[in-house]
C-alpha cells in the first residue's frame, strides 16, 4: 500500500506555493494484516499547479502531469521540464463520472501515453478526480526480442503475449481525505 500525504506548503524558489509531500509505504509481510502494518517514510516529493500546468517533482525530476485547460484529446510533453525523451500525453477524457476502488467520483480526467513498436511496449495512463487527485494509475514497461533464431510469426503474436522482460503495476485508491 502506499499513502501520499501533504505534509506543508511553502514558497519555491520561484516563489510559487509548493506542496510538501509525503509518500509512505506498508511493506508486506505474509503473517501481519495490513492493518496491523506501519506506514514506512519512503518518498519526499513536491507538487506545484500553476495556471497552466500541474507539475509533480519525484526523485528530483520535474514531470508535468496535467495542463489546464483540460480539453478531452489534447497532448502535452510530459518531460519538457527535464531532460528525458519527450513522453505526449494526452486527455482521453475529461469530466466523467467513474467508479474506481469501489468509491464513485463525479468528475474524472484520465491521461494516457502509448508508444509500442515490434519489440517494445510502454503505456502509461493515470484518472485524476476533481477534489481528490490521484486515484488510479498503471504503467505498462515491457520488451520481447525474438532471440537467436525466431519462430515464424513471432512478430504476429502480441506483445503481451510474448514479454521477456519488463514490468507492469497498477495503483488504485481505497481512500482518501484527511487522517485523524
């Protein structure tokens, strides 16, 4: 499980107000409950929403998560405000109503980036709600190369059904608001 908290908000170095935030972890173990579990500090991140963009620094990199105005199929470059290879995002839709992790949101926005060529896949998509934020997220990261000597119609089969390496996850809210 993983719990982002707001911990301060302060003044950046462009003197913009800038989210503190904290992200915990409960690190399984078969012969505890999840209840039982303590949050574990892992993450100090920082969130900036301008009136353009909303902007999340993980691990001391810059992303821009969202721009505003949110218009359903519009692109935007995730990296511009770092030094990796351009990631086009884009709105596959905007204020839907949505039932994720069992709680009904009125109004969702979902983001996505795609780009799979014969031998690599990368996906990526996250559902923000209005008055909660983050609620989903899945990342999808794999690769099959063919090997030595390819068997006919290895290129025909799909991706997901061939992967050699990679990852996948997926992150869904079970809550969210203030803590006691």
């Amino acid at each position: 499980q993983v719990k982002e908290k707001i911990q301060s908000i302060f003044a950046d170095n462009q003197n913009r107000p800038t989210i503190h935030l904290e992200r915990y972890r409960k690190y399984y173990n078969p012969t505890t409950p999840y209840s039982s579990l303590l949050w574990v500090l892992t993450d100090v991140w920082e969130e900036n929403k301008t009136v353009t963009t909303a902007e999340k620094v993980e691990e001391n990199v810059r992303y821009v998560r969202l721009i505003f105005p949110t218009t359903q199929g519009q692109y935007w470059d995730a990296n511009v405000q770092n030094t990796y290879g351009e990631k086009k995002f884009n709105y596959q839709f905007v204020d839907q109503a949505r039932t994720i992790g069992n709680i009904q949101f009125d109004s969702v926005l979902q983001t996505v980036y795609a780009d799979e060529v014969l031998t690599n896949k990368e996906y990526r998509t996250e559902k923000y709600a209005r008055n909660a934020g983050l609620i989903y997220r899945q990342e999808i990261v794999v690769e099959s190369q063919p090997g030595a000597t390819p068997h006919p119609g290895f290129f025909q089969i799909p991706i997901m059904q061939r992967v050699t390496s990679g990852y996948q996850y997926t992150m869904t809210v079970n809550s969210y608001g203030t803590e006691p």
